[in-house]
C-alpha cells in the first residue's frame, strides 16, 4: 500500500474500477495533478483545488470509462485540462490518443502535461472539434463536458468511425437528452457508475449510428 495519501486515494480508488496501476503510471498521473495545481494558480484551469479532490473527480472520474473504450484511435473532445484523454493514455499505450480544445491556455497545458508525462501516444489538437477533420475516423470520440448529447453528436459525430462509439461522460440518466438525439443515431447503452469516493450520480452514455 503507497505510504503517500494522495498515491494511495488514486491506487486504491483505481483498483476498486479495476484497474491495477503500476508504479510509474500512478507517478505519472500524479505528475499531472501537480502542474495542473501549478498552472492553475495562473490560469484557472479548473475549479477544484483540493489535491484529493483533483484524484477523484478528475483522475478516477476519467478512468471510469475505460471499461468501455474500443478500437486503437480515441478522440477526446473538449479535453480540457485532459481529462479524461490524459490519464487514458497513461493506461493505454497502445492506444493512439487526439486531444481537442479550443481554448489556448488549456491546449498549451495539455501538451505540456503530455510532455511532462512523457506520453509518446497523446497528440493535442488546438482547434474546435466542429471544424477538425483528422487523417483517419476515430473508433471512439469521448467526451465528459460537452453539454447535451444533442450538441455531442452535432460537434463531434463526424470524427466517429462507421462502427464506433461515442462516450458521454454524464451525472444523471439523461433520458429527455436521449429522446432528443437527432436522426440516423441512438444510445445503445447507458452504463451506471460509481466513482470511489464520490456520491454523486454518474453514468456513461454509449451512441453509435442508428
């Protein structure tokens, strides 16, 4: 068991998903608290300053929807300040990882977080997900803050490969948003989670073409 809380709040909360981090993946994860905790004093990346807190809504909060990942080329759109594509790419690096953000200061940390992290499988992609076309379809498009599935599908559809998913990170079961969806798409899950330490209601909305 890490002696450091902070190491052991991440590596106990990331068993309970199940998914056993090895000691350089919690190090490098923990790397990315730290300079988010070092710019944001700056920049104002993200509202929540408490390092424990920074564990578990951000980094136990992206590892949840690692269960659900596919294919080889993942999206993360609207990544912030990388969150969930960060952490993902510290546990998948097999998988190939675009970031997307739009705003300047949060794209600037994510690629000097990915730097930091020495992440070899993570591009960061300044730009708004509505107007990048990447060199190949995405098998998964995830995002955790975009708003209603609606506007999802509307920004980020076109990166989804014909047989991929999109990921919506989401609190509560969003069924109005789900009754909305437009034409040609529909959810073809929405899994219940549970994030260690956490009460609030999350789950995870899986869309492909309908």
């Amino acid at each position: 068991m890490p002696a450091d809380p902070l190491e052991r709040t991440l590596v106990v909360g990331a068993a309970a998903q199940g998914i056993v981090l090895q000691q350089a993946q919690a190090a490098a994860m923990l790397r990315l608290i730290a300079e988010l905790r070092e710019w944001n004093q700056r920049f104002n990346l993200t509202g929540i300053t408490d390092p424990v807190d920074m564990v578990r809504k951000h980094l136990l909060d992206s590892l949840s929807v690692q269960p659900w990942l596919r294919g080889k080329r993942i999206a993360d759109v609207g990544t912030g300040a990388g969150f969930p594509g960060l952490p993902l790419a510290v546990i998948n690096p097999g998988r190939e990882f675009a970031l997307i953000e739009a705003t300047g200061k949060k794209a600037r940390f994510v690629r000097h977080a990915a730097d930091a992290m020495e992440l070899k499988n993570v591009e960061v992609i300044p730009a708004r997900s509505e107007d990048w076309r990447g060199p190949a379809p995405y098998d998964c498009v995830l995002t955790r803050a975009l708003g209603k599935l609606e506007e999802f599908v509307r920004v980020a559809g076109h990166l989804c490969a014909p047989k991929g998913r999109l990921l919506a990170m989401k609190g509560r079961r969003p069924d109005a948003e789900i009754a909305a969806l437009p034409p040609g798409w529909k959810a073809y899950a929405v899994h219940d989670i549970r994030i260690p330490g956490l009460a609030a209601e999350r789950c995870i909305v899986e869309l492909g073409r309908a």
